[in-house]
C-alpha cells in the first residue's frame, strides 16, 4: 500500500518542482549583433540583435524583458527593451513556443560619448512568472565601440578665404561725341569746344604723359548716319563723317604730342542705334516700330514702313534721328597698378596709402601667416567696414587650431556682412569642431559660393554618416577630413594615397594610416603609423591602446 502511494506522490512532486523552478541562464551562443564589433555612425551607436530562445525554455506562464545595455567603465546606457512571453500569457509581448523556442531580431541604438571607446554591450533579462519576478546573468554579446567617425579631424580641412578683387591692369575708355546736322559732315565750332569734348583732350594727354601709371592703347573713330535718306547719300555722309573728325583727331594729336594708333569706320544707316533709342523711348508706337524692324530687313522696305506710320514720324524726326547723326570717338587706355614690390614697399612703409584690394592682394604675396595676420589686421583698422579681412583673420585662426578666437572675428565679419557665403562656411566649420551638427547645417545652408563649401559639407556629411556623400563632396582633395570619410565608406586604397599625399602630415595623418592598415589587415603599416604618430604625440598612445580599430594589432602596437 505505501508502494503504491509512493510512486504517485513522487511524480507530482517532480511536476511541482519543475513547475516552480527558475528559468535558467542563458548561453552567448544564442546571440549575435550586426555589426559584430559596435560602431559609432552619425553620432550614435546602431546595433541590429538577433537572439534565440532554445526549445523548452519559455514557460507557457512567463515573461521576459530582454534591455540591452552598453557598459563601460564608470558607466552604461541602457537600450529600448523587448518584451517575450509564454504561450498562456495574454499581453503585447512577442509570444514564444516553449516545445519549439523562438528566434527573435531588436534593435538599440545609443548616443555616442567618448568613454564608450572601450565598452561591452550586454543583454539583461527580466523574468516574471506569477507573482515572482527576478533576473538572470547578463549576456555579453558584442564588445564596442569603433569610434572612427568621431575623430577630430575637422580641424584639418581648409576654410574659405574672403578673396581680393585687386587687378593691376585695369581697362578703362573716355568717350566723346560730335554732332552733325542733317545731310551735313562738317565739323561745328560748338562740338568741337563742348566740355565733352575739352574732356577727352585731357584725358587722352593726361593718359599720355604719365606712362608710369597710364598706357593708351588706341583711339577708335565710329561715325554714323541716321537711317532716313537712302543708303547712297548715308554711305557719302558717314564716310565723309568720318574721314573729316580723322582729320581734326590727328591734327589735335600731333599738336599736343601723342602718338597712337587711330582706328576709323563708318556706318552708313545706323539701323542699331536707332533700334536701341525707339526701345528706351516713350514714343506711344514703338512697340510697332520695333516690329517693322523685326520683319523687314532691307534698309528700303524699312525705312517705307516707318514713313507709313505717319503718327509717329514727326517724333522720330525731332527726337530719334538727329542722335544717330554723330561720330563718337574713344580712347582706350589701361590704368596701371603697383607691382607687387610696390605692394610690399607701400605696406612696410605706410600702408594707409593702398586700397583695400591691395592690402588684400598683399596677403597673398607671402607664405609667412604672421606677415598674413599682420596685413589682414592693418586691413580692419584702415577698412572696418570691410568683413573680408575678419573672415582671413577667423581662416587663419581656425587652421592654427584656435576655434575660439577663429569664431570670434567671423563672428565680427558676420555682423558686418551676415550673408557672406564665406563667414557662414568657416561658422559652419567652427561649429562642427564643436559638436554642433544641426547649427553647422543651418549656417551651410548660406554658404553656396564659398571657396571651401565643399569641405565644410563633407565634414558635415560625415557628422551624419552619410559616408558616400562626404567622399563625393571632399574630391581630390588632400586632408584628414577626406581621408576619414573614404575610410568610413570602405574605400581605403583612396584613403591611403590621400595620406600619403598630405603635404604637412600630422599625428592625425598617422593614425589614420594605422586604421587603413587595420581594416587591410597590415599589421606591419598599423605598426609604423602608430610609432610615428605617438612621436609627433604622445597622446595617441593612449588613444591607440583603447581603440577598437586595434584590438587584433595590440602586440604590433607596444
């Protein structure tokens, strides 16, 4: 009889045993992450989950929360939580079958900060059955985090200068115009004495005699004939125009001693002349004139039609024709500026005497960023009103690695002139080396035209993690920034010949090297890179014993 019971009682109290026992640990094996090693991307750090739930392991009657969680030392951030649940519990949870387990997929994502350099993500697992709640060991899944993306190299990128409009030949014309009377080529006393003219004399001697800072080129002779009267009487009156204010030209020349080249012609029916009066006339037909012209081309048949509209012909006659009666003489002559000697002597000696474009143009007649700084600030006391040179000033500043003061003068220019393409691209830079993604995006969105755009966008881009566009927007261009952005987009046989062609490599350049080998495998250039770039600073060793991008090279790397 006891037998008999017994036998009973024991299996039910193995029923009630296994009813009541905890759900146990769970293995890493069950689990893996995309990407394997965690990265930083556009400021944060992206993890794809895929874990499984063995086969009779969720109780019908259970729930489990599943938080992934990135620690480090002194620290962690935690994920968005999952929620998973046996088959006879009824909620929101994804429901698993305790005879078949289940495989599931979540997704984290965390704000980057440079302690997670070196971090491990863990899973940790909250069990509820009944009324009894309690955890389960954390599963490591995935170590972290490769922070590529966030190397400061904005600093390394050129910003965009403000540049000079300094020309040293400048082309310049006088003109002057004599007036004839209709059907008449002779030269009237009152033309020939008009201030106009007076004017043209003195500017075509005054050209001639200072050859230091004047050279006349030419003087041009055009003479004309309104477009009434038949073409063969104009022809005879342009012509004769012309060759009579020839004359008067050269006579006046060889008095006063100035030998150049005249060139004369003539124009027999000034059909464009005319054109351009009726169009900027108030006459109540021109639209209809104007037409005429548009349809016929002959001379004849154009000059028949506007007979024909007798309305208006009184007012051609009074107001337009007797302005196509003329010759119109011009001088052409370049205005000579300093040489660049010139420039640099002025500037020693006393620069209030150059312009703006000079001083500006001075700047870039040296190599040395002190006599740069030098002209640039003389340039603010002498132009204050001119943002050009507080945006050179901020260039310089920003490329010797002072951000603080670099945003100050553009910050100055930008008061004197806020849409400035070039003070809104070196804000937008300023504003990246300090984090400020969405500020240096606003300030892009004002810099079209500036002459490193282009670079402040790819640095910009990277920020995103839109690795691609920030190749696209970098091109050939030589610096770290560019090179971190082929790196992140997976091209580094193009990210190493940039370093390798980075005319003042720094221990930035290095250590970018040193990824390039890490990602191809080189432990012998991850070896090199890093010795030369902990030489130049000594920093990086630091920095290279914590970086993910090492973790394998760490023996190449002592």
């Amino acid at each position: 009889m006891i037998k008999k019971l017994y036998l009973p009682l024991v299996a039910l109290l193995i029923v009630a045993l296994s009813s009541c026992s905890k759900m146990g640990e769970l293995s890493s094996d069950y689990f893996t992450t995309n990407p394997e090693v965690l990265e930083a991307v556009g400021g944060k750090v992206p993890v794809t989950i895929n874990g499984k739930f063995p086969e009779k392991y969720m109780k019908k009657n259970a729930t489990v929360e599943v938080t992934p969680v990135l620690r480090w030392k002194g620290g962690e951030a935690k994920g968005q939580s999952a929620l998973f649940q046996g088959e006879k519990v009824e909620g929101n949870g994804k429901t698993i079958s305790y005879k078949m387990g289940g495989d599931y997929t979540m997704k984290a994502s965390f704000d980057y900060v440079p302690e997670m350099a070196n971090s491990e993500l863990y899973l940790d697992f909250k069990i509820t059955r009944g009324s009894k709640t309690y955890t389960i060991p954390s599963v490591k899944i995935a170590d972290g985090v490769i922070a590529t993306s966030e190397l400061a190299t904005v600093g390394s990128s050129n910003a965009s200068l403000s540049s000079d409009a300094f020309q040293r030949i400048i082309k310049q014309a006088q003109e002057a115009k004599i007036m004839f009377l209709i059907q008449q080529a002779n030269l009237r006393a009152n033309q020939l004495s008009s201030a106009e003219m007076k004017d043209f004399q003195n500017k075509v001697k005054e050209v001639n005699a200072d050859t230091k800072n004047f050279q006349l080129n030419n003087i041009e002779i055009s003479s004309y004939a309104s477009p009434d009267g038949g073409v063969k009487l104009n022809t005879n009156l342009a012509e004769d125009r012309q060759s009579n204010t020839e004359k008067f030209l050269k006579k006046q020349l060889k008095k006063s001693k100035v030998e150049t080249n005249v060139d004369a012609k003539y124009t027999a029916q000034d059909w464009e002349g005319f054109k351009e009066l009726v169009s900027k006339s108030n006459l109540q037909d021109k639209d209809l004139i104007l037409r005429v012209l548009s349809m016929y081309s002959e001379p004849e048949q154009r000059e028949a039609e506007i007979k024909n509209i007798s309305s208006v012909y009184k007012n051609l006659a009074d107001e337009i024709l007797p302005q196509l009666r003329r010759s119109r003489l011009t001088a052409n002559y370049d205005i000579i500026g300093r040489s660049d000697a010139e420039i640099n002597e002025a500037f020693n000696n006393d620069a209030k005497v150059l312009s703006v474009e000079e001083l500006l143009y001075a700047a870039t007649l040296t190599d040395d960023n002190a006599r740069k700084e030098a002209i640039f600030t003389k340039t603010t006391e002498l132009y204050p009103n001119d943002y050009r040179a507080y945006n050179n000033l901020g260039e310089l500043a920003f490329s010797a690695g002072d951000v603080k003061k670099a945003e100050s003068f553009l910050k100055k220019a930008a008061s004197i002139k806020a849409d400035a393409p070039e003070v809104n691209a070196n804000l937008a830079l300023c504003q990246l080396a300090k984090g400020n993604v969405s500020e240096a995006e606003a300030l892009l969105g004002k810099a079209n035209g500036a002459s490193a755009v282009n670079e402040a966008l790819g640095n910009l881009y990277i920020k995103q993690g839109q690795y691609d566009r920030a190749v696209a927007a970098f091109g050939d261009v030589k610096t770290n920034s560019a090179a971190q952005a082929q790196i992140l987009a997976k091209d580094y046989n193009k990210a190493k010949s940039t370093l390798s062609a980075i005319k003042n490599p720094d221990a930035m350049t290095d250590y970018l090297m040193a990824i390039v080998g890490a990602r191809t495998n080189n432990a012998s250039l991850v070896s090199s890179s890093i010795k030369s770039a902990i030489a130049k600073d000594p920093t990086m060793a630091v920095k290279a014993a914590s970086d993910r991008e090492f973790a394998k090279f760490a023996s190449s790397i002592k």
